[in-house]
C-alpha cells in the first residue's frame, strides 16, 4: 500500500521494481529502527564532560593533554546552533538511528546530514584553531 501511495514520485530514471526494492527497504529499515526504540526514547542530554572516565596509567603530561582537548572541544559543541548540537549529540554520541531522529524531529534525513556534516566540519575548525588539529574521517 506505502508503494502505491508513493507511486507519483517514480520518475522512471530506474526500472519499477528496483524503485519498489528500493523504497520498501527504506520503509521497512525506518519502521523497524522506529520500534527498536519505541521503548526506550532515545535522550538528547548533553554530555557531562567530568564524567568521562579517566586515563590509567597515563602519564600526567598526557592527562593535562586530554584535558585540553576535553575542554576545547566542549568549547568547540558549545559554540554549535542548537540544531547542530542536538543531531550531534543524538546521532554521534548516543547512536540514535538518523531516521528515528527525523521522524522526532520532523524533519528528513537529508537536513539531518545536512546538520551533522556542518557540526563536524565546526568542531573541526574549532579544534584546529585551539591547537588540536583533527584529521577528517575516510
């Protein structure tokens, strides 16, 4: 029923049924993502940077280091919009699936990316900036 009701926005740049394919994988991964967390919502809470575990055996120079780096890049998602901060804080630190953040948010996954990919690209800068290059993932 979902594939008929989406029927006008086939294009027919691809073959029908691997436009089907497609969609109902969508839909389906999206609804099985929206009942995993049906139960427990997922928390958009700020992360509490003085409560991260501390290093073993490290030596204090490297902790006063991790320190530094703690505190620039709490600097650093403090400086971010609030719509940055909370896709990051969701997406990257509390593995909320993007579509059950969408559909919370109500929004699309597009402009969730969208949110992630300039957060990171600020964070980057940021740390830079600070001192404390980061090199981007592959």
């Amino acid at each position: 029923m979902a594939v008929l009701a989406k029927l006008d926005t086939y294009r027919g740049t691809a073959r029908f049924t691997t436009w089907a394919c497609k969609f109902v994988i969508f839909e389906v991964s999206a609804k099985v993502a929206r009942h995993a967390w049906r139960r427990q919502a997922p928390s958009v809470a700020e992360l509490a940077w003085d409560q991260l575990p501390g290093p073993l055996g490290h030596r204090p120079e490297d902790s006063l280091e991790q320190r530094a780096q703690l505190d620039a890049l709490s600097r650093a998602i403090g400086g971010l919009t609030g719509r940055q901060r909370e896709v990051l804080v969701a997406v990257a630190l509390n593995d909320v699936p993007i579509d059950v953040l969408a559909a919370k948010l109500g929004t699309n996954r597009n402009a969730l990316y969208k949110n992630l990919f300039d957060a990171r690209r600020s964070l980057r800068a940021s740390m830079a900036a600070a001192g404390h290059p980061v090199s981007p993932q592959k």
